[in-house]
C-alpha cells in the first residue's frame, strides 16, 4: 500500500499521469483532432453535438449571439423527457435506467421501460392538478427515483422545475418558492441521513406560510413520518398515480423555452434563480457526459451529488439518461452504518465510473485506506472529481486507494451558471497533472486574464470564458439587470466572468484557484458571506457581522463569523451556539458556521469596507497583513488581543 512519502515523492517530481495504455485504447475520445475539430468552427461543431438528440423540428439557426444573450437551436423543437426516455425504448426498454439504494439498504432497479411509465403518470398527475407549460414546480425530496421522474415528468408536460436541496431550511425554501410563485410543491414526508429522520413535509408546510401561489403538495411517501395532511391542498403521490394512465405525449418545447431554475449564491444576501433552458443545455450534458465519463455499454454509473445541486442535474438526470447509461443513486451519507459504505455499493453494485467531490475524497483519506481495502473495487475504471479544486495529494491518493492506479481521473470544472462541465481531461488522451482540471473541452473557449482583459499565457489571473456556450445560464430568473452586472461586465459583454481565479502553466493547462468574490465553497458547496451575515444580523441582538471562509482540512472552507452585538449584550458561548442555530434556521445546516468571534467593533477602512482579509488572518491565526488603511487600528489591535495571532 503507498504511503504518505511516496505519494510526496511523485508530487514533487511533477510526475503527470498519461491514460493508462488499456483505457486509451478503448477511449470513445481518443483522438486530439476534436479540439481543433471545434475550434475551427464551434458553431458546426454543436450543430453536430445537437444533432445527437432526438428533435420534433430543426433549428434554423444554431446561435443568435447578441452579447450577452445567447439563443441556440433557434426554432427547434424537442422535448428533454422524450430524449432521456422514449427515444431509448427500441433499444433499452429492458435495460436498468436507475439502480437505487436507501440508506435503510432498501433497493429498487428502474428499467428504461419502468422510467417511462412511471413519469407518464406523473406527468399526467401534475395535469391533473392543473399544472400547465411554463409553471414553476418546486421540488424538496429525498434522494429517491421519484425526484428525478417528478423533474422528467415536468420536463415533459412544459412545466419549469426548480429544486430545492433537502438540507434547505423553510425560510430558503419559502425564500425560493415566492421567487418563482410555484404553483404546486412535490415533497416527501420525510427523508434519512446518518439513521435520523429528516421531516422535510413539516418543512414545507413552515414554508407555505406566506406562499399563496402554491395551490397544491403532493407527498410522495417515503416511510413511516408522522406528518399533517391538509386537506384540499396536500395528496399523497401514490393515490393519484394509481389513477393515472399511461399515454402522455411530450410537449413539443422550443430549444429556448425554459427547463429549470436553480438557485445558487452569490455575493448578496439573496441567491440567485439560475435559468437553464432546454436545447442548448441538452445538448452540453449529452455530449461532455459521453466525453469526459467515456461512456460504454454496460457501464454503471455513480455520481455522489445529490440532485438538489447542479451536479445532480446535469450528471445524475440530464446527461447520463439523455445517454442511456444506467444510473446508481445511492440516498444517504457515506459513513452510514460505517465509514466504508460507498465502497461496498461500488462493490455490491459493479459500479464503473464514480464521480464525487474533493470534500469527500479527503474525509476517506482521513477514515484510512483500510476503509477501501476492505472491498474488491476492481469494477471501477474512470474516477471524476467535482465542485471545488482537488489538492494533489487527494488526487494521488484517490488514484491509487480507488483507482488502484488504474483509472484515469477527471477533475472537472463547470458551476451552476456553465450548466455543463467546462474544463476537464479527456480520459483517453489527456495527459492529467494532479491539481489541474487541465484545458477546456472541445468547443469550449477558455482563457486567464488579468484586471484590464489581458490575456495572460503563463501565470494567474482570473477565469474567463470567451465565447457563448450551449448550455449556458440564459438569465437569473426575474433580475435580467443582475445577469448583466454579475456576469458580463468584467471586460466588456462578450466575455463571461465566472468569478474564480486561474493559473495557466506553460502548457496551457488550467490551475484553479478557488473564488475571487465573496462566496465561499464549503465541502463544496456554495454559499454567500452576505447571506450568512444577512441571517446572523437579523438576530435580535446582533448589530454587525462580517463572514469569512477560513482554510479547513476536510471542507476546504469553513464559516467564521466576527459578530459585533448590540448595547448591553454580551457573547457568550451559549450565544455562540443560539447564533449558529440561528444560521440553520435561516439557511440550513450547511452554513451552520464552524466558529464564531465576538467583538467591540470590526475592523474598517477609512471609506468604511470591512477588511475581511484582517478577520481571515485572525481566523486562520496568521500575523497579521498590511494594516495601514485601516480608520481606527485599535479595533484590530483588540481582535489580536482578544483571540490570539494562533486565532
Ligand atoms: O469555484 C468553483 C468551484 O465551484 C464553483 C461552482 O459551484 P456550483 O455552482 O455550486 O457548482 C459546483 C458543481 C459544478 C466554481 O465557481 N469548482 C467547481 N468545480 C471545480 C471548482 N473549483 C476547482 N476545481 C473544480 N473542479
């Protein structure tokens, strides 16, 4: 078994890891031609992707380009739920589509054929209700099948879904249903995680206090929830499938009607409705799912994400089944009943490619290589990564102790707003580097610039995105002005602006370097400073807060939070814990912050910007940096005094 030493030694000899001379011989994308393929001429070259799917009319023009608003496949025609399903009934009627596991260990198979059905009925269900082409449905579900037949059930019948992660509180989520005024809300009664029960109905039900766009719930039972049933507006999801029949034809949808929303966050206290549509984005999905996971016949396929998160969107439903792959959900935590549950699904399940987030690579690292040792994993043979940079070591680690050394790994880079993956490897013909998701996909233009636009070939500076894409954001739902601002103003309106920092090595390849805005991405995930001191500020005694991420072992960032509390108050560390409670109450647990700094005052510059580098460095217990803007340098010193250079 590798130790730690040798895993330094390979690092520091810059060794890079070309695809293992078996898997590029079976490569679906072996040959570097494509890039130039693509580049030569991207238009023809996504008129060619687009191709790949099944449409009810063509498009007369691939791309209507009038910066920043993009239109592609103008006036074509298709329907998202008939090309992840109906298209593959000649052909893989009786092929698994989904493979599910609860974390209980109750387990259910979905063939293509069984998908099908069961979202022709649901479809036929929301019909029912009343839901019609280009109404909001909010979903807020466990990680079941049912999640993704409600999104393909809408897909199908013009409906725009929207889901809400589980792990929302009812403020987000009623914060995200009036945004959007859904008109009807798919839940469950309840959901696990870690043997606990979630109440996600009684959530919902908080929620709808103050959402009357809302007309009906449907509950899709999941166990044994004690839960309240209003009448008239809640039904349970198997008494009205049981009605349903069978035939639904798909809606003839335009290339540019809308798919989805997602909310994200950005650098306000609000998130963002991230609008996806449905050509463009199909399109992406389709092909760099086939690209990048190097998709067989036979495969089983394992993405972590929940669908909850763009990933789960794009590479648990969208892509994967736009493919025919078959797909393994698996519904709970990976330390459940013991640390080695991933791997004896991978194991129980022959799974093939496995995709997850750095978060979780580096919690195995720490849980041992016993943990994966443990079980025959020789199915695998492509590793992904996702959601925020891989370190090195991570990724040696989890090519040797999960790959066996064998599978190549891709450690991809997309977010919420590029709807597919952006810059990743070609596991059949790039040349890895551990630590760099290497070059932009075919068809993908990517560049580092500095402040003024200027290309920079070696070095750092920030991403850029320099010409539209297929599955592009085409908006943030109801803020066309934002769009503009947030993402298209950096350099002018041609360029995008994704909002991290790059560094380009003298091969080209891309190094990314984690967010250059006020968002932070703990285990992955995103979330505002601004949201989370909106949360704490509405807290009766707190006067200030400023949120920063300081470095954290496991989650890449954790919240640290500098409060300033009203006249009279005092911290202490049960507000400490009211004021964390505070946060999940607002947000969810995933901003629960990991610490919190009472103080006097924060520290400001003379034009009255908090200076979170100060409050980083003392969070992170380094000496302190440049000081001298500051306007009363004694707040900083008290901050020191208070809470130590060793934070
Ligand atoms: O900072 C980048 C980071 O995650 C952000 C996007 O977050 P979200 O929209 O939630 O989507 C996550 C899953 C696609 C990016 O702006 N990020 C994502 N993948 C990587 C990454 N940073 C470095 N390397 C990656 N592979």
């Amino acid at each position: 078994m590798p130790n730690r030493d040798s895993i330094e030694v390979l690092l520091r000899e810059g060794r890079t890891f070309p695809p293992p001379p078996e898997f590029a011989a079976a490569a679906g994308m072996a040959d570097p031609q494509i890039y130039d393929d693509a580049a030569s001429d991207p238009e023809a070259f996504w008129a060619r992707c687009a191709s790949e799917l099944d449409w009810i009319h063509p498009w007369t023009k691939v791309l209507d380009w009038k910066p920043p608003h993009a239109r592609w496949f103008v006036d074509g025609k298709l329907n998202a739920s008939a090309n992840c399903l109906d298209r593959h009934l000649k052909t893989r009627s009786n092929q698994a589509a989904l493979i599910w596991e609860g974390e209980p260990g109750d387990e259910r198979t979905l063939t293509y054929r069984d998908l099908w059905r069961e979202t022709c009925k649901a479809a036929n269900m929301l019909k029912s209700l009343g839901v019609r082409r280009g109404d909001r449905v909010t979903l807020y579900m466990p990680l079941v099948p049912e999640l993704a037949i409600s999104m393909l059930a809408c897909a199908r019948i013009g409906a725009v879904h929207s889901v809400v992660f589980g792990g929302f509180s009812a403020d987000s989520l009623r914060d995200r249903i009036q945004d959007q005024e859904a008109v009807l809300v798919i839940t469950a009664d309840g959901g696990y995680r870690r043997g606990a029960q979630v109440p996600l109905k009684r959530t919902v039900d908080e929620a709808l206090e103050g959402c009357p766009s809302v007309k009906n719930v449907i509950i899709y039972k999941r166990g044994e929830f004690p839960i309240h049933v209003q009448e008239g507006r809640d039904h349970w999801w198997h008494r009205l499938m049981a009605d349903q029949k069978i035939a639904c034809e798909p809606e003839a949808m335009d290339s540019e009607d809308m798919l989805y929303i997602l909310y994200t966050s950005g650098t306000t206290g609000k998130p963002k409705g991230i609008v996806h549509t449905t050509g463009g984005y199909l399109t992406g999905v389709n092909a760099t799912f086939r690209w990048v996971f190097d998709l067989k016949e036979g495969d089983r396929y394992w993405c972590t994400a929940d669908i909850g998160w763009v990933t789960g969107h794009s590479y648990v439903v969208y892509g994967p089944l736009s493919n025919g792959a078959t797909v393994f959900m698996y519904e709970g935590a990976p330390d459940w009943p013991e640390r080695d549950r991933f791997w004896s699904l991978v194991e129980k399940h022959g799974i093939t490619i496995f995709y997850t987030a750095p978060t979780a690579i580096r919690a195995f690292m720490k849980w041992g290589t016993q943990e994966p040792a443990r079980h025959d994993l020789s199915s695998l043979r492509l590793l992904g990564s996702v959601g925020e940079p891989i370190n090195p070591e991570a990724w040696v680690w989890y090519h040797r102790n999960i790959g066996g050394g064998r599978c190549p790994v891709v450690d991809t880079w997309w977010q919420t707003e590029t709807g597919m993956i952006m810059i990743a490897p070609l596991p059949g013909q790039t040349n890895c580097k551990p630590g760099s998701a290497t070059m932009a996909l075919p068809g993908v233009s990517a560049e580092v610039l500095d402040q003024k636009g200027e290309k920079v070939k070696i070095g750092g500076g920030y991403l850029a995105i320099t010409r539209p894409w297929p599955a592009m954001l085409r908006g943030i739902y109801g803020d066309p002005e934002r769009y503009t601002s947030v993402y298209w103003s950096r350099w002018g309106n041609e360029i995008y602006f994704p909002g991290d920092g790059a560094r380009r090595d003298t091969d080209g390849f891309f190094w990314l370097l984690g967010r250059v805005d006020d968002v932070l991405n703990v285990a992955g995930h995103r979330i505002g400073t601004m949201e989370v001191e909106s949360a704490l500020v509405d807290h009766p005694w707190v006067a200030e807060a400023a949120v920063i991420g300081r470095e954290h072992e496991l989650k890449g960032q954790a919240i640290a939070a500098f409060v300033t509390l009203k006249d009279a108050h005092k911290g202490s560390p049960e507000l400490m814990d009211e004021l964390k409670e505070h946060v999940v109450k607002r947000i969810g647990a995933l901003a629960r912050p990991d610490a919190i700094f009472f103080s006097a005052d924060l520290p400001k510059t003379r034009s009255g910007k908090i200076m979170r580098r100060l409050l980083k460095d003392i969070a992170e217990g380094r000496m302190l940096g440049d000081t001298t803007t500051l306007a009363d340098p004694a707040v900083i010193q008290a901050l020191k005094e208070k809470y130590g250079e060793e934070g």
